[in-house]
C-alpha cells in the first residue's frame, strides 16, 4: 500500500476521536504540507529509519515553506510524531510486519532564549495604556496573571469574581483557517488539565478590572468593535504600542515572562508559580526560568555574608 493512501486513510479512521479538532487539523497541514510531498509515493514497507532520518535531516535544512530555511526544532518533531504515530497504527493493523520508526534520532530540543521586559519599560507600557486605549488593558491583565494571548482574549467576565478576586482559565483560542482556507477565530477549553486553573489576581489590579467592566458591552473581558478580538488583530496592537513608546519589539508572549520573572524577583515559590502558569509541573518553570533566580540568589548569598 502506497503511504499516501495509508495516511489519508488513518486520519480518517485512527486519529483518537477526542483530538478530532485541533489537533487534527494540525495533523492534516503537517500531512499535506510535508509528509506526502517527500513520502507519499513510497510504498509502506519501504519507509525504514534511514529514509525517513534523511527526510528529517531535508527539514531542518530547507523544510520552511516559506522562507526555505530550515524548520525549528519543535516543528520538525511534531511532524516525526505524525510519521511515528502512522506507521505505528499501519502495524497494529497488519499492513506492515515491523515497526522501526521508534529508531528515528529526534533533533534535540533548544530552549529559546526568555524575553522580558525591564521594570522600567514594563512601567512605561502601564502608564501608556492606563492612560489610553481600554482596549489595550489586556496587556496589564497578562503583566499581573502570566495569562496566554489564547487564554486572555477567551477570557469572558463572568469568569472574574470579583468578591473573591478569583479568575479563573477555562477556554483559549487561536486563529485558524476554515474549509475555505480563511482564517477564523477558533474557541475551544484548554489543552491540558495543568492549563484549567484559577489565578488569584492581584487587589491592586481589581479596582481596573472593575473600571474596565463597567465600561464595556462585551461578554469578553478583551473586546473591539466586533465583540471577540482576534489574536492577530491584538498581536499587531501590541505590536505598534511598542512601536510607539520606541522599546525593542518583543512578542506578545514576553508579557507572560515578564510576569514570571518579576514573581520569582518578588521571591514567590517555584510551585506557586508554576500552578499560576498552568505548567505540567515545577520542573518546566525551574528550567526555563532558572535565570531569573540568579539575581535572587545573588542577593540571599549576600546577605549570607553579612555574617562574615
């Protein structure tokens, strides 16, 4: 059986159903974009480790369809997970008599370096949107909760309750593309259990929280003129504050390192942070924002020395 039926036919009938969406779809960009142009004429029982390692290596050279760089590292494993995942199910089913994929040398993982803000420009993005557009409130909003662009502009206000100053995280979304291939805000709950959380906001932030709701017509905390703001649109607006106060441009996602960097600087606790953050487990927030606590244990040794 060729590969290119095989794979048309598993992401019919295989793909667990409970990942029939995003998921899913990812599959089928990953598929069509990659995997069936380089793999899809070979018949299934020629696909061997060193076939496929040479098409992992093609990736990580020129593999961006864009650009015709090489693609990150993350991106080049997701798409050895769907060759991986395929061919497992082509086994289970018996149209291939061994499964080798497993012997596949996965590119190693680099973490990217942490962007934040200083103290001093995080102050003057405060002051310019305390100042200005409520629209723009979001960006305080994620400053002081860590929160995901995905998460902030699903964020609806009767998720706040404001007696308890609780918020709490139950939905995100992302920009994706219909049948039609236009993009579309998608809603959809949070990926992982770790993701669904309550944060406990600030009471400094609360009194803005409340000012924002009084003003505003929208179910969503984050709103335009058509209600839900999409994640481009609030990327580019963020885009152009930035722009505007003349600080270095940084992602959108900066905010929520900077949000995890002044927490640790504040001195609070690893697993506090990471249950605020919605990751898995401590371990991911030590590693990535091990960091951070250089200065911090710069300051505790000190004052260790004190006692010389």
């Amino acid at each position: 059986m060729k590969y290119e039926k095989w794979l048309n036919e598993w992401l019919e009938n295989y793909v667990e159903p409970t990942a029939k969406s995003r998921t899913m779809r990812r599959y089928s960009e990953i598929v069509s974009q990659h995997v069936l142009p380089s793999l899809g004429k070979y018949e299934l029982k020629e696909l061997n480790p060193p076939l496929i390692q040479c098409f992992i290596t093609k990736l990580l050279k020129n593999g961006n369809l864009k650009t015709g760089e090489g693609l990150a590292v993350n991106s080049v494993n997701a798409i050895i997970s769907v060759v991986q995942n395929s061919l497992r199910a082509a086994y289970d089913v018996g149209y291939i008599e061994s499964y080798t994929a497993n012997r596949i040398k996965r590119p190693k993982r680099c973490e990217r370096e942490i962007n934040c803000f200083t103290p001093n420009e995080q102050k003057r993005i405060e002051k310019e949107i305390t100042c200005g557009d409520n629209k723009l409130f979001g960006v305080i909003l994620c400053l002081y909760s860590g929160l995901r662009i995905g998460e902030l502009l699903a964020l609806k206000w009767e998720d706040i309750d404001f007696k308890s100053g609780i918020l709490t995280v139950c939905r995100s979304c992302y920009d994706g593309k219909d049948k039609d291939g236009k993009y579309k805000r998608i809603e959809e709950t949070p990926k992982t259990i770790s993701s669904k959380r309550e944060i406990p906001l600030p009471r400094q932030l609360l009194p803005i929280i409340r000012r924002n709701r009084k003003n505003s017509d929208s179910a969503y905390v984050v709103s335009g003129l058509k209600d839900s703001v999409s994640v481009r649109s609030y990327q580019r607006s963020f885009d152009l504050l930035q722009k505007k106060l003349n600080i270095p441009h940084r992602g959108f996602h900066s905010l929520r390192h900077t949000f995890a960097t002044r927490a640790l600087e504040c001195g609070m606790d690893v697993k506090t942070l990471s249950e605020i953050l919605g990751h898995k487990s401590p371990s991911v927030t030590l590693n990535r924002y091990v960091h951070s606590l250089i200065d911090h244990k710069r300051a505790m040794m000190n004052r260790l020395g004190k006692l010389l």
